[in-house]
C-alpha cells in the first residue's frame, strides 16, 4: 500500500473523482465476535491497533457505533480521511449495503453499512465482504497484476473470493465467491444454513464436519478441534468425517478452478490448521479434478497473516467506491 488512491464513482453520491494520495488509511475487519481496526501510513506501516468486542446481539445500530468508536480509538488525531471496512455478510460495494446475513450479528441484513459508517466518522468509506477484502492482498502479491486468484476460507462457514484477470469479482448484490453455497454431493440432503440442502458448507465447515463426525458415531462431541485430535489418534468415525469434508473441500474447488483457471489457489480459514490429515485429503481431492493445464497447480495457505484483513480492508479505499459523509439518502 505505498500509496492508497480514491478513483472510483461511490454509488452514494460520489462524483467524478481525482486521485488523491492520502496519507493514512483506517481498516477496520468486522466479526460476528470482534472488531479488529488498524491505522496504516502511506506505506503500509501499521501506525496503531485496537480491538473490541462485537454488540452482535444489540442490533445494527450498535455495531456502528462500536466500529466508529473502534476508528476513532486508532486515529485521535484524525489523520485519516478514508477507511475501509471488512464485513461480515453478503456485502454490495457498489451500494454500501448488507444484502444478506446469517443471525451471527442481530439484525445486520440491510444494514447501509457505508453510510452509516461515514456518518459516524465524517470519513469517506468503502466496503466489502470480509473474505474479498482478505484475499486483496493474496490477488495484489500475485506477480502479474492481470492475474487470477481462486480464494477460499473454510471455517465456521465457507466463504471464498474470485478474482480474474486482476479483478476482484462482486456480482448482483455483492454474492459473488461465497463457495460455501455450492452443491456437493457429500453433502446431500442436509440442511444449509442458507435454508438450502446439500450445499458445500453443510459438510466442509467446522461445524459440519463436527456434526457429521457426530451422525457417525451418535454421540455428541464439543468442537472440532476434538475431532482432530481423535482423527490423529487413528479414530475410524474421526477420520473419515474429517477427509470427508477435505474431499468435498478439494472436489469444489478443483471444479471452480477448471472453470476460472486461476494462477493461485489459497485455502485459509481455521479448518485447514486442523493438519495434514485434512490438507492432504483436500489436495488429492482437488488435483483429481483438474483438467491436463492445470495440473501441478496446488493449493497454498495464505500469505499474509493476522493482519490481512485489516489491511485488505485498507486498500479497499484505492480500489473500490467511496461513499461520502451526509450525502442524501
């Protein structure tokens, strides 16, 4: 982020922009149980950190003021004049809005994240769905900047990111890469909690291989992280849930990966931190589908570490439309 630009046209009443160079950019990543927010210099030093707990039970309303609250307790000098934010959700950039959510924050479906956002602040913001914004940096390391990039997060859901030939993909109302919201065949008939059945995440995320672990052996188990242990352990039932949800990983992703022919593919999340057992079954399952081209690609863990998405977060402010304070609604 040697220098963070304002180029586009905010759908919230932004004109025509010049591009500015600005010399510090707030980032801020919103979870369904923290908020994570960090000021960065010109150059991408992180010039201060905070945390917070996310009200994600006391509505919209009073996640955003905790975020603005969290912005300003990085900046008290007001040295920004943009930020960007990461969000939990089925985020539109274009709009500034949440289009879709689970129950993870209370009432956070149609929530105008933006403009709230620059209300509070009197900063200009843009937004995008927190597992894009993670994969901003993943697609801007890529050594040709008309790369393409097939990201995905696999954790308490299945999320993911698109990008092709340099350009990160939104789609209608912002849905574009939420991988978890694909058939799998491993999962057929269960319930999603999109309402759906017998989509990817039902089987794939932690909570689904946990829940499968438990239809295996009938007995109820604490967390994931149990399973693996047990899968480590030689366990049969614990093993075969947790390749399982490795293969219909793997499967989808080589899918996809025929279909977009990405440079890189990066599998992130806190699922594939479980071990080996769950990346090699991943790996075997993916290169099994590629066709000849793309075979030798494999996936890889992410680049960037905790402060990836604050700092995708961040560049969101170069890349994407920004919605402006006190502009009529």
């Amino acid at each position: 982020m040697s220098s963070v630009r304002s180029t586009g046209n905010g759908s919230a009443g932004t004109g025509p922009g010049t591009a500015v160079t600005r010399a510090a950019v707030i980032g801020l990543d919103l979870g369904g149980t923290k908020i994570a927010a960090a000021l960065f210099a010109e150059d991408g030093t992180v010039l201060a950190r905070h945390t917070r707990p996310t009200p994600a039970r006391n509505g919209a309303a009073a996640v955003l003021d905790a975020l603005a609250a969290a912005a300003a307790e990085v900046d008290p000098g007001r040295r920004a004049t943009v930020l960007g934010i990461a969000a939990a959700g089925v985020v539109d950039p274009r709009s500034g809005m949440v289009t879709s959510a689970t129950d993870s924050i209370s009432g956070w479906a149609g929530t105008a994240l933006a403009a709230g956002l620059a209300d509070r602040t009197g900063l200009a913001v843009a937004c995008d769905n927190d597992v894009r914004a993670t994969a901003g940096p993943e697609l801007a390391a890529l050594p040709d900047r008309h790369g393409s990039l097939l990201f995905a997060a696999v954790g308490t859901g299945v999320g993911g990111a698109l990008a092709v030939d340099g350009r990160m993909l939104h789609g209608a109302a912002g849905i574009a890469g939420h991988l978890g919201h694909l058939p799998s065949a491993e999962a057929a008939g269960l319930p999603c909690t999109c309402g759906a059945t017998g989509h990817l995440e039902a089987i794939a995320s932690g909570p689904g291989i946990t829940a499968h672990y438990e239809r295996l052996t009938g007995a109820p188990v604490d967390r994931l992280e149990t399973v693996a242990a047990r899968a480590a352990d030689g366990e049969r039932a614990a093993v075969h849930a947790v390749t399982t949800g490795a293969a219909a990983a793997g499967r989808v992703l080589g899918g996809l990966a025929n279909a977009l022919g990405p440079d890189r593919v990066v599998v992130g999340g806190g699922v594939p931190r479980i071990g080996a057992l769950y990346g090699d079954a991943l790996a075997a399952a993916f290169a099994a589908e590629l066709m000849p081209p793309l075979r030798g690609l494999v996936p890889e863990p992410p680049l960037f570490g905790h402060d990836a998405a604050v700092l995708g977060a961040a560049a969101l402010t170069s890349t994407l439309p920004l919605h402006h304070p006190g502009v009529p609604r």
